[in-house]
C-alpha cells in the first residue's frame, strides 16, 4: 500500500564537499587581475586557448587502461558508449591534446595562454578545494631557452601588472641538467645507466626539496644515515659519504650576489659533467637574455635551491614567490611564498604522435594570487556599490525608472529598489547593505517642488562610526534637498568627494 | 607470457564526442563581448556570481531518487562516499541552490549575473554540443512586474553593447497569465479544476509553438481535428469547436502597433478571467515603465505570438530576436532568430526551504550570439597578429629580446621568433602565418650601420592579391630600411596606415 502522506524530502542547499561559489566585487577583482594578466600574455604574443573542460581518459592519459574505475585524481565517468572521460586536471594535459590534434594548422612554435578552472578528485580540507583556477602561459615546439627566458620576463610583467609591486615578488630560475650534473659528480647519477642509484637519487631529491623546513643539518642527516624528527620518527637516508653529501650541499648553497657569480660556482660544481655544463650554460644564456630585456637580479633570480617537481621537467624550472610577510591564522608573520611555477618539459605530444616535442610553460595559482593581492588590500577600493533610487510612491515606477536610467546613461551605476516598498527604512537597510554611496528619494511633495533628496550614505556610514569630527558633519551634511535637473552633477558630486576622503 | 614487444597503443588526439575547443580571436572577441554585456549588467546594479561547476544530484533536482544512474540530459558520478554530483545544466539551478544557502546575508531583492559553460549529456549532431556557454542576469525575491521591465530594458541595452544595432533586434513580451486567461475564455482551463483538459492544453501549447513553421491553417488544423503532414503523418488534434478554436487564434494574432493597442485587444479576448485580467495589466505596466525608459517598439514589443517553455512560467515571458537576415548552409537568406530569452518562474527554492521565491530572469545564448556578430564582420577589424622580430644571427637574441621589449613597452604587441632561425624563408612565413602586421630584419650589417629593415606583410598581402596598384607600391615600398632608434615611431606609422585602409 502507498502512504497517504509521504514525508516530503528537502534536498540540501550545499555545493558538494570541497567546492564553493565566489560573490560580487571578489568576482571582478578576480576578472580585472586576469585581465592584466592575460594582456601582458597576449602583448608577448601568445594566443587564448579554451579547451572544453571534459577530455577521454585516455587522452589525459593518467590512468592504466585496465583500471576498472579510473577516477583516482580526477573526476572520471562513463559516456553512453562506455567510453571514460573526466574532468581535466591542469590545462596543460588539454594542451598536449590540442597541440597534437591541430599541429598542422598552429604556428610553431605555438605560444598559448589559457584561463579557466580545473578539477581534482582529492580529498577537501581547509583552504583545500576539488576545483580552483589555473592561468598558464606555454610555448611548444622550440628547444631554445630563449623561450624559457622569455617566460620568466612574461611572468615578471605579468605579476607586476597584477599589482604586485617590484620589490615583493622575485622569479627564481634553476636548471633539471645542473642538478643532475652534479648528481652525476657526486655519483650518483650514472649517465651510461640511468637506473642505477635511482632509489637513493629519489631520497636526495626529497630531501632538497625540504632544505626550507629542515635547514641544512637536517637535509645533510638525510644526505647521510637518515634522521630522526622531533616525534621521535626515523626517515632513511640515501647513506652517501660526507664527501658526496658536500657535494650536493654545495649545490644548494651555489646561490651568489648575481647571476654570473652563480654560474660561474656551478660551472665548478658540474665540472666533469656534459650535462651539468648544458644546464649552466643554459642559465647563463637566461640570465644574459634578462640582463638585456632589464630584469635584473632583484626580479629574476638565478637560484639553485629550487626544486619543483622535478620528475617531470627536464631543463629550466622557475617559480614566483611573493616576499612579503602576512600574518597566518594564528597571528604569526611568514612569507606569502610561491605563487607560480614552471618549466621545461620536452615530451609534450610524444604520447599521442610518437614525435618528442619541446615546450615550456608557466602556471599562475589564481586564488592564491588573489589572496595576495586582498592581503595587500586592493579589494577596499574597489567595493561600491550601486546608487539606490528609493521609492516612496510605488504608482511612480516609471518616473523612478526613468531617473535611474538617466544616471546609468551617465555612467553611474544605479538601480530602483525593488523591494516591497511600504517600509521606508527596509529600503535604507537595502542600500545600506549593498554598500550603496548614495541614496535617492523623491515623494509626492519633491516632485510638486521639483527636487529630490540624496542621502550620503558613505559619509553617513562614517559619522556613524565617529570618523568625522561635528564641524565635518555641518560642512557635509548626510542629506541634503537638490533641484531634480541636478540630479547627475549633484550625485557625481557626492561620490567623487567620497573617493577622495 | 608476457609479450617481448607489446603494441603502443596511442590515445587519440580528439576531445570527446560533442565538445570542442576555442582559439585565438574568437575568444578574444568573445571575452570582449561578455565585458560589454557584464558592463550592462553591472551598471544596473546587478552583481557577480560563479558558482562550482558541480553541484549535487539532489540540489540540480531534475531526478528521480531510485533512478540507479541519473545521468539522464547531465552528467552525473557518485563521489567516493556514494553521493551523485553533476555537472550544472543551466545556470538557473546553481542559483536556487545558492539563494536557498545564503539567503540569509545576500541582499533582497537579489540581482545577480553569472557567465560561464553549462553541460548536457545530449546526442551530439551538428552544430549541437555538449559544453555550451550562458550567460544570465536574474532578480531573486521580489514578484513586482517592474523587475521583469527592468531585465527587458536592460537586455535591449546588453544587445546594442555587444554590438547589434537597434534595428537589429527585438525584445518580445508576452504573459503566460494572459494565455491562460484566453484558455480559460476557450473552455480549455478551468481555474477550479486545472487538471481537466489538461490533454488538450498540452496540444494547443504545441500548436502555438508551430504557428512560425505551419502558418495559420496549419494551426488551425492541429487546434481542431488534427492534421497531415506532407509525408502523410497524422497528427492528432485537440478537437476544440470552430469557436473555441477562433479565441486561440484570435490570441496569436492580437499583436496591434503598439503595446497599448496590443493590450487593448488583449483585454477583450480574456474578458471574465481574472487571471488573464491580471496577464494583461502586467504587459500593461511593462510596456508603461519601457515607454517611460525610452525602450519603444522599435526594442521591447508586447507580442502575443511569444510562447517559450510556458510550462516553466509563472508570467512575463521574453524573448530577444535578431531580425536582420544571414545566408544558412545552403545559402538560403533566413532571420537569425532568437539569441536570448527568460521568464518569470516564482518557485525557484522552495524545494530547498519550503517557502515561495519569486524570480525572473533572463539568459542569452553566447555562442549563437557570437556567431550573429561573427556573421556581421565583426571579427576581421579584430584579428591581428603580433609585430614579429626575425632572428637573422642566434647569437644576438639579447639584441631582439631588447628590440621586442622595446615595443612592448610602447603598447605594441611584439615577439622574437623562437623557431629554428636557420632558413629565413621559414621566419617569413611564419609571421605570415600569425597574420603579424610587420616584420623586423636586423643583420649584422644593419647592425654595423644602426639601422634595421621593416616589411609590411599586410601591404605584402594586398599586393600579392592585386589589390594595390603599381604606383601605390611605388609610393608604399612593402620593405624599407630606418634608423633602428625610430623603430618605434616607423612601426607605429606602418601599422597605423594598414588600420587606415
């Protein structure tokens, strides 16, 4: 038997775990900093591409074909035909797709900007989301560092255009070939047998990787034996001679007062080693390239203690870290720190053609370039609100209607409430919560008159909050009665005296 | 036993079935589009929202729950913990979710717009994808006529902002309160007992829609015992008398000069239903505060023939057509047609909380409007390469990189040529390819005498197609030597011509 009254079921009004929804001035912050961004990209001449945000599994090319459920990373399904497609991950995968499906129509090399958001099917935590937006710059098809240089100057303009000032970021640049040069000098790279030492290579890598949080003596105790934290756990060690671990330690310390200083120390560290010298050279012809463009070494910096994902890359990697302090959620000062990062990775369509194919390429986090930019305070100006025509007299729609058009016409952004209109002071909560300058009112008595009254909200807001002294108050009353003509010129008035304050 | 030498199996290069990928100056001219448009939006006080591209099953709402796999029209997933997520079919949806969520701190009314691809897990065909792109403007929380005038107007507005010129398009009003007014005067609804004739109703709604593809008679027809088609289908009818039918028709065609005219005759047709009265007084107080907004019938037309998705409408229905004529596949003049369209609905949470939101708003169609642009030219004044600086010697990259930096700075966009340099013709052909206005040649004996050569591809071009006369070549040589130091200044004078022309 059918109940009578089934229990109605509300669905809940959440996005699902790890995703959220960006609002207002937060939005057009957001779109005028990739608008800065993506003109600097496109004044390097690189070309927008927006690829569709579903691939095949296969062409994302993560995953083992004989995994039943290939979702591990990425959000993964089955079309109608049983075929597996997913959301893409980074736009970089997308790149290699549209590069290879397209090689004989794009210009080569192909230098490309993309925008947009990317997925990944990890667990969420705080300040940890499953999507979030990525704005890359890549060029493929060219072997030259010349390219590589030239993304590290772009990327240099590009967050310098997005407000970040030039004493408060620095591009660090290091090289794939220079580390493993000095791998190989150290031993523990066999150029002949490159799966020789390979565990032991993966245990150095780790442990550079952590030279920031460890310091060097505990970076030298992975080097070595292995090392015991702080709870009492014991990490194993790549067990290399203090003679080897020195060498690698000189590598991480090679960083000198200029790029040429540098170099010329790891000239010396590599020394034996081919691809150590191609890598040194490399960053010579970089530093050379941005010594000539005026990028010099206090925005882009020749650093030999970076270290990201080098797994993948294979020559230049460069990263833009922000050299401010914030305080964290616990009140303490620390660096903003890295806001992007790149390299140089040489097989980008080899999967899906055969051929090996150069490119290098940059990816800016966008939220957390955002929150840079929030932290330094940008948002504060930007946030205003509309002009909010009140009405008194809801049978005078169209006269309100055509006041507000009469602003917009003028370039002042402005709306009628739209409420119900019978409690005047909900209308004044209204403009005062979306942070409205001005508000407008016009009764049955103005208009006999022929005037209006427009209330200063924003320095009503600020006599509220005793900002002001009494003798302000008296010079700038809060309201004050206009001729209805001087609508426009009266309500510029007011909000360019607002801007100025 | 595992085989020596397995088969590489390489993946396709190819997005999956029904999506595609957007390059270049097409999004550019798309981005600068949505700008123009979000600017109207914004300066009627309307504000930003992007929420996640995924939403739970339950909250998009259009399914079943004992459905095993609701994946019909979107594409669904179960999550790690069995939930079903989704990808948004509209933006409306994400809406209702959001509003429900945070009703509570936003703003009411609520005016807000939101651009971005939504996906259907459709059949894919021609010209029909799977990832397409809205872009939405809605009013939450207020059920006063004026804020479904205010979107019209502000429609009228985005459409001439983006580039369609006032006698390009219309705004179409209707009122589905009007319609069922007119059912009820035909007999076909009944107020006290909606679910009588409902059969009926749902063929008169389908032969209204047809009245553009089967004229009058056709209508008619399919109103009274049905029709035939011209492959000898039959059609059932929804069998109303002569009568009955006449008030249907009578309805299509009420459409007068004007909109006072148009309601004039309206309220005769719905006399004795106060539903269809109401209808009427709404068109009525729309076509007012438009008139009083400068929107007349030349833009925003009240038009009985409207009817679009009316079994989702609560009232005002709009729609926005593009009038003047394009070539179709197979060269055939046709109207563009519709490119936006929306509605009151007056339900939008209250699956979420219980309680009644009423809303209205509207969505235009990104992609078709771009291509309605497109199809007026818009794109070839757009479309420019970058100034491209030819590599004649490898080892004086510092030397172009200065030169391209140099432009740059002087708002031009510009790049070195990052290809192999070693065969010239290939450089050439390779801005030719980038539709690059100018080329940069700087040899070593340029060098030695401070002076560099400076092509202009685009008069290149034309000359190539003949379009120039002889003496014009003579007096705008495509190649000419400068001082290197008026670089900036001769490029500035090259390009300038070519937009000259």
């Amino acid at each position: 038997m059918a109940k009578r009254k089934p229990k109605v079921m509300r669905p809940k009004a959440l996005p699902p775990r790890g995703f959220r929804d960006y609002f207002g001035e937060d939005l057009r912050a957001r779109a005028a900093m990739l608008d800065r961004i993506t003109g600097i990209y496109h004044a390097y001449g690189f070309d927008p591409l927006e690829t569709s945000a579903i691939e095949t599994v296969e062409a994302l090319g993560k995953f083992l074909p004989d995994v039943d459920r290939p979702n591990e990373g990425v959000f993964a399904w089955q079309d109608e035909d049983e075929s597996w497609m997913a959301l893409r991950y980074d736009l970089t995968a997308p790149l290699a797709r549209v590069y290879a499906q397209f090689r004989n129509d794009l210009p080569s090399p192909y230098r490309r900007y993309a925008v947009g958001p990317v997925w990944r099917n990890e667990k969420p935590g705080p300040g940890r989301f499953r999507q979030f937006y990525q704005c890359d710059a890549d060029t493929v098809g060219t072997p030259t560092v010349a390219a590589d240089a030239e993304i590290c100057m772009m990327l240099s303009d590009a967050l310098e255009a997005a407000g970040i000032a030039r004493s408060d970021y620095i591009v660090r640049v290091n090289n794939r070939k220079v580390l493993n040069g000095v791998m190989e000098v150290a031993g523990v790279l066999d150029p002949s047998d490159p799966s020789r030492f390979e565990a032991g290579r993966g245990i150095v890598l780790r442990a550079i990787d952590k030279l920031d949080r460890l310091g060097p003596d505990g970076v030298r105790a992975l080097l070595g034996e292995g090392r015991k934290d702080e709870s009492g756990d014991f990490t194993g060690g790549a067990n290399l001679s203090g003679e080897q671990a020195e060498i690698i330690m000189g590598f991480m310390e090679a960083r000198r007062e200029n790029g040429g200083d540098t170099c010329a120390r790891l000239r010396e560290l590599v020394k034996g080693s081919d691809t150590g010298l191609t890598g040194v050279q490399e960053l010579e012809t970089i530093a050379e390239l941005s010594d000539a463009g005026g990028y010099g070494p206090d925005r882009l910096l020749i650093d030999p203690s970076v270290v990201r994902g080098l797994g993948y890359y294979t020559g230049p990697v460069y990263e833009a870290e922000l050299t401010f302090e914030i305080l964290d959620e616990k009140g303490r000062k620390r660096q903003f720190g890295s806001v992007a990062g790149g390299g140089r990775y040489d097989d980008l369509v080899k999967r899906f053609t055969g051929q090996a194919v150069p490119a290098t390429g940059v990816s800016i986090g966008v939220d957390r370039l955002r929150a840079a930019l929030a932290a330094k305070g940008d948002a504060k100006a930007a946030a205003k609100g509309p002009v909010v025509i009140t009405v008194m007299d809801r049978e005078r729609m169209a006269d309100y209607q055509a006041m507000v058009a009469e602003l917009r016409n003028a370039g002042i952004r402005a709306e009628v409430y739209l409420g119900n209109p019978k409690n005047f002071g909900n209308q004044l909560k209204y403009a005062d919560a979306r942070n409205a300058p001005v508000a407008v009112i016009e009764g049955g008595d103005e208009q006999a008159r022929g005037v209006v009254q427009i209330k200063d909200l924003a320095l009503g807001k600020a006599l509220a909050a005793n900002i002001t002294s009494n003798e302000e108050w008296k010079a700038q009353p809060a309201q004050m009665e206009i001729g209805r003509n001087d609508l426009v010129a009266e309500i510029r008035k007011m909000m360019g005296r607002a801007d100025g304050e």
